[in-house]
C-alpha cells in the first residue's frame, strides 16, 4: 500500500491585513498519495493556483501546514518539479539550453559532456530532437509547453506539480499533450497533481479529482474517484458510461456551486431606488416636438 507523500492540514491563506484582507483559502484538508495521479479541478479565480503554489513552496500558509513527505514544505525543492502555464522559458536560450540549465542546478558537478547526453534524453522523450536547437519564439505554443514539460522532468522530480498546463493551447494540441504526459508519467508513475478547470481533462488523466470551492475562503469539494483502466483511449471514452456517469456527476457539482454563488452575489447588493430623467427638446435638441396635424 502507497504512503501518503503530501499533506494539507487546516490550510488557510490569505492576502493583505484588516479592512484591505482577502481570504483565498480556507481550512484546505488534503492527503497525496505516492504514485496517485489528482487533478484540482474549479473555476478561474477560485484558488488553484495558490493552492500549487503552496506545495511547490513559492507561498507559504498563514494558517496550518503543508507536508512533503512527512516534512513542512519551506521553499521551493527540485523534489517538486513545476509546469506552467505561460512555459516559462528564458527567451535567449535555445531548446537544449533551457533544459540543460535545470539539470545543471541538480548535476553542478557533471561534466559538458554527461549534461549534453542527459539533456538529450529528455528532449528525445517529448519528440523535440530535431528543434533542439531552436529559440523560445522559433517553436509553437505546444512545442514550447514541451519544452517545459522535458525541462521538469530532468529534475528527476518525485512529485511533478501542473498548473492548467494545456490551456492556452488549442485543443488538438492540448489532446495531442495530454497523452503524451499521461505517457510519460505512466513510465515511472510519479505522483502528479495537476491543476485544471477542464472536467473532461481531468478524468481523462487523473485517477482522483476533487473539485475546488469558489472563493472566498474557498474550500475542497468531494472527492470523485476516476475507475477507469490505463491507458485511456479518447476516442473508446466518448462512449464509456462509467467516463459519462463521473463527468456528469462532476459538472452538475460545479454548476449548483456556480448557481449557489450567484444567489449569494445577488443577496449582497440592494439597487438604489432611482427615477430615470427622460430627454427633453431643451437639453437635447435632436429630440423634436411632433406638430400637431390641423
């Protein structure tokens, strides 16, 4: 049986001080376990990103801790390796040269030579040998996220951490992606969260999703469990009824929340009672009196 490898426990976090303080998350509850693949999945603004970024070190809780194996996470850990959304590559850098500055920083000790093969090996996994060379902006959308993609991975993370990865890509390029991270994380089952407000996304790749509270203080959802055998065919799930059955269960989740929200936003706000000033010929000429016919 897996251990767990991450822990949530009675997180909060929040920006800001008195009147000027927004709650973001509230009381997050959350076990990882080894090898588990768990989607997060909500709506935009809801938290999710502060939530990966809690686990990845780039913030810290206000209230309670977050756990990496069995340790409080205090910074940011090569253990934790990140993809983002926006791909976050160094613009003057060639393919090669992005990926092989990661594995400089794990490897400060190796010579060109070994760095040069290791990263090789990388940029063959995501099918990018013949761009190697290229610059950031030489590459498409999907071939850039690749790029991060390969760069992550030759951090050797034990936990890789995907914040909406794929969303800013088209969506053959996204489906096209999907598979080939499902491929690659299949190859060694590491544990993988991947942040996302695509339902269909998430249980196509996850094992678990649970969905994300809208704010504030948003909370975690129920958890939905994916039964779905590896490795997934796109095209075999359209029909599936277990596929159907948890993607309906889910949206209709994700839609009372958003209904439920909208009451709560409309309860907030009274409309002052005022009377509209109807135009006049004075005060706008172009409005002109009708003769009276004889």
């Amino acid at each position: 049986m897996s251990n767990p490898i991450v822990e949530f426990r009675n997180v909060s976090k929040w920006y800001g001080e008195g009147a000027d303080r927004t709650e973001v998350l509230s009381n997050i509850n959350l076990t990882i376990m080894e090898g588990e693949f768990l989607a997060i999945v909500g709506f935009t603004g809801s938290g999710k990103t502060t939530l990966i970024n809690l686990l990845s070190g780039l913030l810290m809780p206000n209230e309670g801790e977050v756990l990496f194996k069995g340790k409080p996470i205090v910074g940011t850990s090569h253990e934790r390796g990140i993809i983002f959304q926006n791909y976050a590559l160094l613009p003057w850098l060639t393919v090669a040269q992005n990926i092989a500055l990661a594995v400089k920083e794990i490897h400060p000790d190796w010579k060109k030579e070994q760095i040069a093969e290791y990263t090789d090996r990388f940029i063959e996994m995501v099918h990018l040998t013949p761009a190697k060379a290229k610059l950031p902006r030489e590459l498409s959308g999907g071939m850039r996220q690749r790029v991060s993609v390969a760069r992550a991975l030759s951090m050797d993370p034990e936990m890789l951490l995907m914040d909406e990865p794929l969303g800013a890509l088209d969506a053959l390029t996204r489906g096209v992606l999907q598979e080939e991270i499902l491929r690659i994380w299949s190859a060694n089952k590491r544990t993988a969260l991947l942040i996302t407000n695509d339902v269909d996304e998430g249980v196509f790749m996850a094992d678990r999703i649970i969905p994300l509270n809208p704010g504030p203080n948003a909370t975690l959802g129920p958890d939905y469990q994916i039964d779905l055998e590896r490795p997934r065919d796109k095209k075999a799930l359209n029909t599936d009824p277990k596929f159907k059955a948890v993607r309906t269960e889910i949206l209709n989740y994700l839609i009372d929340l958003s209904e439920a929200a909208k009451l709560e936003k409309s309860d907030q706000y009274t409309l002052p009672d005022y009377q509209p000033i109807m135009p006049n010929s004075r005060s706008f000429p172009f409005f002109k009196r009708k003769r009276k016919r004889a």
